[in-house]
DNA sequence: ATGGCCGCCCTAGGCGGA
C-alpha cells in the first residue's frame, strides 16, 4: 500500500502534474492539501481517470481545501474543524482498512508574536486543538490510524537550511515546533520521515517559489506523515519526490510517499 | 541583509502563502 501527501497550491493547476506524479508514483491514496476550490468546482472526473474510484473533497472559495482520493472504496468521512475556524483543513476517511487524517495547518503570517500577529495566534491555537481533539480519540483503534499533510512547522535542526537563522522565521520557531511535539505525542504518532532519514541527515518538502530553488539548498520540511504505534512495525519506505518541485509550473512543495506493509486498496476488493 | 514568486478573485491590485 502506498500513500501519497502533496500541498498542490490549487489542485485545477497542477492537475497536469498530478496526472505525472500519480503515473510515476502508482500511489493506492492520495490526500491533498491547499486544493483552492468549492467541493461542486471539483476536477472528480481527472481523478476517476487515473484510477481512483472514490474521493472526499473539503473546499472553499480561493484558499486552503483538502482532498482524499482512493483506489479502494472510502467507507466513512469527516471533517473536523478545529480552533474555532470554518477553514477547510481536516478531512479523515476510512479506506483500504486504514483511518487517514489529511490535515493543513494555517501558515501563521509573517511575525512570530501571537500578540501582535493574530495568523501565528491562529496557528498556535490549531496546534493545541489538533492535539486536544487526538488525545479524545478512543483507544484501542478501531482501524491503524495515518496522518499525513502539511504541517507547516519543521520541528528538528535539519529540518531546515540553516537553525539558527530560522530560529525566528515562521515554521521553525520554538513555540510551533513545542506544540507540534505535543500534537505528535498525544497519540503517539510515529514520525514516518525520520524513520527513514536520520535527524542529522537534511530533509526537506519544500522550497520558497522566490530564492534559487536550483540550489535546493534553502528548503524546509513542511509536509509530514505519521502514523499510529500499530503500523510502525509495517513501515517499508518513505521518499519526498524531490524532482517534481523542478517540473513546469510546480507547486512550492514536493510530494511525500508512504509505503506500508499492508493490503493495496484495490478496486477488486 | 534583503527581496525575490505564485494563485486566487466579481481582471486588478490586494491577500495569503511560509
């Protein structure tokens, strides 16, 4: 089984891309993030033809909006609204036997003093409910339990290009990187992506559309992938698809890949 | 040290991204 996570920035832009991406990737579900359309503007018909007979969508007009997509059938839906916003930023589904929560925190603005920047005040608030909301979840798990998305902290040193000078800068700063610690605690999760690379090992998920992507220095890891105690001992790989941020038209981040031990969603079974 | 770009929307400059 292998999952995929990718912030498209405007699903009817990239679809294009996507198509390439699901082609080279043959992913079983897809979940993205930042699709930027009402769920009846929707492209359902691309992703019937690449494969996927069942789909949940949570959008908006313009701005965030998330989406799952399967190859198997998605037998349970919902979303969750959480720190008191309508945003559309959480949408989980049960397909293939697995509970996937496809989740977008907000961004946070440019200034990192939830004083004086109500979007970081924001964010900070998401964190701590996302957390909250987990820590209520019935346990044992009904279903293994994923979730992937973007995250919008890189909570470790390398994580970033350089720590100390974003120890400052939205995404790497103490106050998120605490909070998503105590998000990813409160299950536990276990962090898919350091599984595969070491912490003192560079890893990133995206890259600013202004500054030399070229280099592919100045990254950051963004885009995340979690899951429960119980799949960790069915972890098989994790990739980020570095080479399709340099495609025509990318978006900002790259595609994070799962693989998992366990039963493809098949459109058979 | 800074600014750089992209996609959205009542098509045009402002907003959000991070």
């Amino acid at each position: 089984m292998r999952l995929l996570s990718w912030n498209v920035n405007s699903v009817r832009v990239r679809l294009e891309a996507l198509r390439r991406v699901v082609r080279k990737y043959q992913p079983d579900v897809v979940c993205l993030q930042e699709t930027k359309v009402v769920d009846a503007l929707f492209p359902r018909e691309a992703f019937t033809r690449m494969g996927f007979v069942d789909l949940a969508v949570a959008g908006q007009k313009g701005y965030h909006g998330v989406a799952i997509a399967s190859r198997a059938s998605i037998t349970s839906r919902h979303r969750q609204a959480l720190a008191s916003s309508e945003d559309q930023r959480h949408l989980s589904v049960v397909t293939a036997g697995l509970e996937i929560h496809n989740v977008y925190v907000p961004a946070g603005g440019p200034l990192p003093d939830p004083r004086l920047n109500p979007a970081f005040a924001h964010k900070l608030d998401y964190l701590r409910a996302l957390a909250a909301w987990t820590r209520s979840w019935p346990e044992p798990e009904e279903h293994p339990r994923v979730l992937v998305g973007d995250l919008n902290v890189a909570p470790l040193e390398h994580d970033v290009w350089d720590h100390r000078r974003l120890r400052r800068t939205i995404t790497h700063t103490e106050a998120e990187v605490s909070l998503l610690e105590a998000a990813q605690d409160a299950l536990p999760w276990v962090d898919v992506g350091r599984r595969f690379v070491p912490p003192q090992e560079k890893l990133y998920t995206w890259w600013s559309h202004r500054g030399d992507w070229r280099s592919r220095m100045q990254g950051r890891r963004l885009d995340h992938a979690w899951v429960s105690s119980a799949l960790a001992p069915r972890l098989r790989g994790f990739q980020v698809a570095v080479e399709v941020r340099g495609w025509r038209r990318p978006s900002d981040h790259a595609p994070v890949i799962v693989d998992l031990d366990w039963p493809r969603a098949d459109a058979a079974r």
